[in-house]
C-alpha cells in the first residue's frame, strides 16, 4: 500500500478565496487556483478531493485558467496500467491574476462611466 497525501483548503484558504471571488472571480475558478498556489502540482480528483468541487466543475476552472494561460499540465503514467493522469500546476505568479482583474475592473469602470456621460449628453439634447 501506497502511502499518499493530499491537502485540503482551509479556512485561511477559504478566506482567500472569499476575497478572490469579491473581485469578480467565479467560485470554481477561486477554489481550484488557491488549491493549486498551495501545491505544486496536482490531478484533477486531488482537486476534487482538496475543494470539494465536483469534476465537471474543475474541469471548467482548468479550461478558463487554460485560455488565459494561467496554468500548465503534463501527463503522469499511473502505475503502468490504466490511463496516464493529466496533472496541473500553476505557471504564473498570482499577481498576474490579481493584474488581469485588476484590469477587467478598469475597463468595466471606464464603460460605466462612458455610458453615464452618454445618457448625460442624451438628456442635455432632448431639454
């Protein structure tokens, strides 16, 4: 028997991710990328295991962290039977994460404001 570890978020964690999800984070997405910053690298049903998520759930935060490249995997054969597991880790410093949503609220702001000014020049014609 194998002796073997996987680690569970806590409640720091949760915390964490209570405030990545504030900035506009989807829950999915918060819980599997501070589980992944507190390993080095791991396989979906440890991710499964360590956020309580479901797999098509992780599935999706690993395609949306895939499409902004936040994330890398590579395949890990298993006990020479069965499938090769795909295992991931994360490849960019969470700053980079804080910056894209840093950014993404920028612009949603100036939009805001865009549209504000819109309907303020709208009114001052129709007076």
């Amino acid at each position: 028997m194998i002796d073997y570890e996987i680690k569970i978020l806590d409640e720091k964690d949760l915390i964490f991710v209570s405030d990545l999800r504030n900035l506009g984070i989807p829950r999915n997405v918060a819980l599997v990328l501070v589980y992944l910053s507190n390993v080095k690298e791991a396989s979906s049903r440890e991710i499964e295991i360590g956020t309580g998520l479901r797999q098509p759930e992780i599935s999706l935060a690993i395609c949306f962290m895939d499409d902004n490249a936040w994330i890398k995997n590579h395949m890990l054969k298993a006990n020479k039977k069965g499938r090769p597991l795909k295992v991931y880790s994360l490849c960019v410093p969470l700053e980079s994460v804080y910056a894209f949503y840093e950014k993404k609220a920028q612009q949603d702001y100036e939009e805001s404001i865009s549209k504000i000014n819109q309907l303020k020049e709208y009114l001052q014609k129709n007076r």
